[in-house]
C-alpha cells in the first residue's frame, strides 16, 4: 500500500504487509536501541493485523485488506520543550477519538456527494460520533476503536488512570496511539452485532489514504495545540471541541465498571481530566474514568 497522502503527513511511516499488532511493533521501535530514529508523529499501519488488542483486554482481528491498524508514537512537550503534565497524557485518547470521528466524518460527506451530487447537503443523513472515550460511531455503529499505551518509565502510586488509557507508566518515552479502522468490512466479516465498516455504512469503496492522512493530520496538530497550551485542554479549545464530538454527552448510559460494578444515568459532561461526569439513577454526580459505555435508547 503506497499512501502516498498518509507519508506527506508524517515525518516516517512504515507500511507492514502483516504482523501480530502495530501497537507492539512501535513500541519496540520506540524504546529499542534506535529510538531515536522514530521521532514524534512516527506511524507503523498495516492492513493485516493478527493479534490485536483492544480496551478491557478485548482482542481485535480482522480479516486481510479489510481494515486498517494504525499506530502513531506520540512525544508531546510543552513550551520550551518542558514535558507535560501527567493529567494531560489523559486526553490524548479522547484527542485520538476526535481526530479520527473528523477523518470519518469527511470521509462519509465524501461518499455521500459521490452517490447524491452536489445537492446533497454533504452527510448523507448519516450521523458519526465520538463515544466516550473513544470509539467512533457511524449510524450508532462502531467503525474504529482506539487503545493508547503509556510507553515507560514506572509512574509514581497515585498517578490518575485518564479516560481510556493505562496509566500505570509515566510519560518518559512516550505514547503509542493505536486505532483500528473497519474500510470494506461485509455483514459476514464484522466482529460484533454492533459494529459496521464505511463500505457498510456509506455504499462506496473508502479511500483508505485519503482517511489516514486525515486523520494522522488532526491528531498530530491537536496533539500539538495541547502541548502549546502546556496540557490545558480547556484554555487550548481541546475539552470544547471534543465535547461537540462526543454524542455520549447529553445520552442515558450504562457504563459497565472495573470490578463488574455498573452504573446507569445520564452522561453529563467530561471534567478537566477528560473523565466522564455521569448523574446516576439517584441524582448523584458519578465520575467515571474507565469504562464500557452503552448509549440507553427508550421510546
């Protein structure tokens, strides 16, 4: 696969025929003895992933040329190249998730303009959103999800979890982003009931470049605009305009908890960490930093 748009984007990209997961492979590139050859923005993608792994321990395969799995390694520094604060490293998976709920959205106008012409009003009345933390959502269908991994050093006891992403390591080398993108799918190939593909959701064949390169663009530039701000996702515009992606805000949830716990409500709002605010059953404010969300429809 050549991706020709997708290379201009980053400053390295490695395409990989096959191999058991992209997420490993970066990893290993990133803190092996040529680190210092995998800058920032690097990405390794493959469309023949073996041994994915998705949030909750969950693993992911697909089947060959069907999907795309993306690995970006992540060095954010702030001004001055002073490094992040921790609590920052916790939006960088909701960043992931909007950036690529972005790449998707352009991608479902542009097939619905192929099918319709210039009167369409570009959305095909399809709707694609973010689902708290991270999974992409196309008619109420997931098309992408999203794992982040801390890459080492051990961070202190006591470091906050952050929605979506293990945070049992400190950003010393790093994050690896790595997202799982469903391109021609078939009703017989999809993983769960819940899941589609773009080719199932828009009836044409998606242009995987122009989708990745969309989306690696967005994700290094709001990456980028966090760390100028220093990690403030409220005073950067981060936390506003993940909000207007996110459909969980403002929905009845049932959020499956560590420990088998469960909690039902209405998702409110995300705090200043990326977590979600959720008022239960009782009127209470639950903050919920990890989870499997539901979106409850009634009526």
């Amino acid at each position: 696969m050549e991706l020709p748009l997708s290379r201009a984007s980053v400053p390295r990209l490695e395409f990989v025929t096959t191999t058991g997961s992209t997420n490993d492979d970066l990893r290993a590139a990133a803190t092996g003895p040529e680190a210092a050859e995998w800058p920032h923005g690097s990405v390794i993608v493959t469309d023949d992933q073996t041994h994915g792994r998705g949030r909750l321990g969950r693993t992911w395969l697909a089947p060959t040329g069907k999907t795309l799995a993306i690995s970006v390694l992540l060095r954010p520094e702030g001004p001055g190249g002073t490094p992040l604060p921790l609590e920052a490293y916790g939006w960088i998976p909701l960043i992931a998730g909007a950036a690529m709920t972005e790449a998707v959205r352009g991608e479902v106008e542009r097939a619905a303009l192929q099918l319709r012409g210039d009167e369409d009003d570009g959305t095909g009345g399809i709707r694609v959103e973010l689902k708290w933390p991270n999974d992409v959502l196309v008619a109420g269908y997931k098309v992408c999800g999203i794992l982040s991994e801390l890459l080492p050093p051990t961070a202190p006891a006591g470091a906050p979890s952050g929605s979506g992403m293990d945070a049992s390591a400190a950003p010393g080398a790093g994050v690896v982003v790595g997202a799982g993108l469903n391109l021609t799918l078939d009703e017989h190939d999809l993983p769960t009931l819940t899941s589609t593909s773009l080719l199932l959701a828009t009836g044409v064949r998606p242009d995987a470049d122009a989708v990745l390169a969309a989306y690696l663009t967005r994700l290094l530039a709001l990456v980028g605009t966090l760390a100028e701000h220093g990690g403030d996702a409220a005073s950067s515009g981060i936390a506003e305009r993940v909000a207007a992606l996110c459909g969980t805000l403002g929905s009845a949830v049932h959020v499956r908890l560590p420990a088998d716990q469960e909690l039902v409500g209405t998702a409110e709002r995300l705090d200043g960490d990326g977590r979600l605010v959720v008022r239960d059953r009782n009127g209470e404010a639950q903050t919920v930093s990890a989870g499997d969300i539901t979106h409850l429809r009634y009526g």
